[in-house]
C-alpha cells in the first residue's frame, strides 16, 4: 500500500509541474500563429515533430522540422505575412509524468478567416505532435 501511495504522489506532483509550463508554451505557440512569427512558431519543435493538419489547403501530415516550417511559411504568407486577429477559447490540458496535451479553440483572421481546434503535444518540453483541425461549425467559448 506504501508503494502505491508513493507511485501515485509521484505521478501527481509530476503532472502538477508539467501542466502550467506546457500550457504557458502552447499559448505562446499560438500567438505566434496569428502574429505570424515564423521564428516563435518554430520554437518548441523538435527536428522528428509530426503534425497534423486537417482541412483545407495544407491538409496533409508533415513530419520533421523542415517540413513544418514549410507549412507555416505557406500559412504566413496567404495572409501577405501580416498578423491575424485570433480569439481563443479556454485551454484544457491533460498531463502525466510521460507529457501533457493541451487543447485549445481559436477563430483567425485574415484573408481567410478560419477556426481550428488545436491539439499540442508536449514531451520534456518539446512540442512533439501538433493536430490542426480546421473546424467550421467550432463554437468558440472564453
């Protein structure tokens, strides 16, 4: 029973430090987004990160770095690199000792307006796996 005890503190506090900091990195991620900071987007990926995105004309999976930030300089610049105005919904975050996801709704917009439900996975800080998905119907609630 002690044992158990002591697994299950462990893997509280764990959870309890991973969420905050992912949470604050997820937001600053989509910020970046509508700011269209290439660099700031980039940031938190490592050189092997998927993503997903659904919808649209980017759909597609994208995997390592480079191919990413090919994406998001297709994405800046069909809005002439210019910053989007973005609305976000509340973040929820799931977290365990192995990474947390966050998952967060946002209304873009720009020359094409969109809203898209986003899926950030972060593992020992890094953004590991990212869903875009373009979402028409999204309600989006503060």
């Amino acid at each position: 029973m002690n044992l158990a005890m002591a697994m299950l503190s462990l893997c509280a506090g764990a959870a309890a430090v991973a969420g905050p900091l992912d949470e604050a990195k997820a937001r600053a991620h989509l910020d970046a987004v509508a700011a269209g900071d290439l660099d700031g987007l980039m940031r938190d990926y490592p050189d092997d990160a998927y993503m997903e995105w659904v919808g649209g004309p980017l759909d597609g999976r994208y995997h390592g770095k480079e191919a990413i930030r090919a994406v998001w300089q297709k994405f800046i610049a069909a809005n002439d690199g210019k910053p989007r105005p973005a609305r976000f919904g509340k973040a929820a975050a799931y977290a365990n000792p192995k990474g947390s996801s966050v998952e967060s709704k946002a209304e873009y917009g720009g020359k094409l307006p969109l809203k898209v439900l986003h899926v950030l996975t972060y593992r020992e800080g890094e953004l590991t796996t990212e869903v875009w998905q373009i979402a028409p119907a999204l309600q989006i609630e503060p």
